[in-house]
C-alpha cells in the first residue's frame, strides 16, 4: 500500500516537473515570437537601404516569413507527435529553431564578407537579407510544431486539480510573459542599449551566438527528461460527418475574423516601432518599450479575462473591438505612438471570444472546425505586410496605416455583431 503511494506521488511530481518545463517551452516561443519582430529596425538599418520604395515592405517580411510557416507546419508537426511521442518532437523542434539561429548567423556572415545584392524594384537588396528570411521561417517552424506539442500535451496531462482550460490559460499567460519581456531583450542585452536604428550587421553575431548556446542547453536538458505515459490523441473515435464544415455561416465567418484578428495584433505589437522610428525623437528612443507595454497589457488582460466567467464570449469581443477601434482612432488623430499601448487589453480577450463563438453547438463537427480556424493564423504576417506596404506607398509615414487596422477591427466588430450567429 505504501509502495503504490509512494509511486503515485512521485508521477506527480514527475508531471508537475514536466508541465514546468512546457511552461519553459510557452516562455520560448513567446520570446522568440516577438524577438523575430523586434529585428525589423535593426535589419532595416544594418542591411536595407535608408531610401527607397520597398523599405518598408521589405523590412515586414521578416514577420510575414515566420508566420507564413504555421500553415505549412501543422500537418507534419501532428504526423511526427504520432510517430515519434512528446518529447522527441519537443527535441526536432528545438534542433530546428537552432538551425534557424545558425541561419541568422549565415545571414549576417553573408552581408559581411560576401556582398552580393539585387535589384528590385530600383532598390539594391542584399542577399544576406533574404537568407536573414529563411531564418525566421525555420524558426517559424519550431515555434509552430512546439505549439502543436504545447497546446495537446497541456489538453491531456492531468496536474492536481486544473483543468484543461486553466493549463491553457496558465500556458497563455506563461507565453504572454516571454512576449512582453522580449522587446526589452532585444533593447537591453542583444544590442545592448544601442539604438536599433544604429544597429549594424557585425551586432548581431556575438548575441545570436550567445543565444544559439543556451538553446543547446535547454535542448541537451529536455533531452533527459523522461515524461509520464500519457494517451496520444484525445479524439480516438472517428464520426462520419453528414455536411461540410464550410456550410456553417459562423466557422467560414469566424476564420476570416480569426485571421484579421492575429494580424492586427502582431501588426501593433510588431510595427509599433516602425511607427515610432519614423517619427523621430523621443518617440524613437522608447520604441521597444512601447513594444514591450503593449505586450504587458495583453498579459493584463489575459489574466483580467480569466475571471471574466459570466460575461459572454459576444460581450467580450463586442468591447475589445469597440475599446481597439476608438484607441486606434485616437492615436491618428493626436499621432501619437503610446496611445496604441493600450490596445493590448482589448486584444487580449478576442482570441479564445472569437474560438468560442465561431465553435459553439458544432457538436462533431467542432475538431474539425478548430482544424480550420488555426489556418488563420496566417492573418499574423499578411497584415503587417500589407501595413508596411501602405507605409510605402504614403512615402515611409505610418501615422495613416493605422486605418488599415481599423478595417480589420471594424470585421471583427461585425462578427461580435451578427457574423457568429447560428443560421
């Protein structure tokens, strides 16, 4: 009897000790989430030409090649949990993300030592840069097969007494954490308190390589960790369904709210520097701690959401549009950078509002919905790109672009409106 106690509780303080380091492995992909838009500026300023037509543009596609590569993960990143298990997943994910730094480095030895560029649209373009892309697309990769782990993993492992919803709840605030600390990383330790519009190539060898070794420590750590037998998919009877997913008017509706959704918060917490650069002055110094509030007041409101038990999903997407829709029209009309910090709570609760509303009484068709709403996470690197194409276009003033994220906040108000009703 005591042996059986005794082997009960040491699987779970083997559980508990392997939901810490998932926790570890949300705080990274935050991290390195955010880390990825926060290069914009200085690769902008170390590689891109100063003047040109496609700066801008150029320089967004740095966020739009990392989230470019979640569509294209899903699949394979499910098929290797199948085959290989959690942690040796974990571990080809963790590989990649350390190719993908190796990758940066390649990058910036590229620009250094063998300065090959071409010309695009009248503007000569290194091609160090466009190595720098596929950089941020393999470690878009392992972000996304570390999700795809994170998120079943913390759906099936029982800790104590916490559901699923507060694993993922503690999961998100976790990797809300690492995104907000993240710009004041890049600000204070990768480029150690230099301007990120004075950043040139040669500053970012020492501090990626200083990355690239805590990575292989943290790899060679969850290496050794052996994680409690757990069961591999939550949905083993197969349904036949009568219809198509896209007949339900909420789902088609709630995948594009969801895309436009996580385009219009990466492109504020992403191109919030861009704008603040691009003004000059005060507005340029403070520019990742605009980043890094913005963030925070995310986490705020993740955490303030979390007790939000008895107001509905409608009422809650319905105020963080409202809410996000009369800030960001504050900010074009003072021009003013800070004001769009305090976005970062209404974007907060939009996510699992609009997941809620566009899933809700789909009976066994919901899998296959949440399947289908994970494709717009795409939006995250669409939208940017399209704002930093309209920076372009309006000769480098991102103060009007804004309007471009009003639109999307206006469709995101008509689903809290109409789009995710039932017909």
């Amino acid at each position: 009897m005591e042996k059986g106690k005794v082997t009960l509780q040491q699987t779970a303080l083997k559980k508990i000790w392997v939901f810490d380091v998932m926790l570890i492995m949300y705080f990274i992909v935050g991290v390195f989430t955010v880390i990825n838009q926060q290069f914009q500026i200085p690769l902008r300023s170390s590689m891109l030409p100063k003047e040109g037509n496609i700066t801008n543009a150029l320089v967004t596609l740095l966020n739009f090649s990392w989230f470019l590569a979640y569509p294209f993960s899903e699949k394979f990143a499910t098929r290797w949990l199948e085959l290989y298990g959690y942690r040796r997943t974990m571990l080809l994910a963790l590989i990649i993300l350390i190719s993908g730094l190796e990758i940066y480095e390649l990058a910036v030895l590229q620009h250094l030592y063998i300065p090959v560029k071409l010309i695009i649209i009248e503007t000569e373009i290194p091609l160090g840069f466009f190595t720098f892309l596929i950089g941020s697309f393999v470690i878009g990769i392992s972000a996304a097969v570390l999700q795809v782990v994170l998120n079943l993993y913390l759906s099936v492992s029982s800790v104590g007494n916490t559901t699923a919803l507060q694993r993922q709840m503690i999961g998100g605030s976790v990797n809300s954490i690492g995104m907000a600390i993240a710009p004041l990383m890049v600000s204070h330790f990768i480029f150690y308190n230099v301007s990120l519009s004075d950043v040139n190539s040669s500053q970012f060898l020492f501090p990626v390589f200083i990355i690239i070794l805590i990575m292989i420590l943290v790899t060679v750590l969850v290496s050794r960790i052996k994680f409690p037998d757990l069961p591999e998919n939550t949905n083993t009877q197969t349904i036949p369904l009568q219809k198509s997913i896209w007949s339900f008017r909420r789902v088609r509706l709630g995948l594009w709210a969801l895309g436009i959704y996580v385009g219009i918060e990466v492109a504020v917490g992403a191109n919030i520097n861009m704008y603040a650069v691009s003004l000059g002055h005060s507005f340029a110094l403070k520019a990742t701690h605009m980043a890094a509030l913005y963030w925070g007041f995310l986490l705020i409101g993740r955490l303030i959401g979390s007790f939000l038990k008895n107001v509905s999903s409608q009422r809650q997407l319905l105020t963080g549009a409202v809410g996000a829709i009369f800030f960001l029209l504050l900010t074009i009309i003072f021009n003013n950078p800070w004001i769009l910090t305090l976005i970062g709570l209404f974007h907060s609760i939009m996510w699992p509002a609009i997941f809620t509303l566009a899933t809700d009484k789909l009976g066994p068709y919901t899998a296959k919905a949440s399947g289908i709403l994970m494709i717009g996470v795409i939006g995250g690197g669409i939208i940017p790109l399209l704002q930093g194409i309209s920076a372009d276009i309006l000769s480098g003033i991102w103060r009007w672009t804004w309007g471009l994220i009003v639109l999307g906040e206006v469709y995101v108000l008509f689903y809290a409106l109409s789009g995710y009703k039932i017909k």
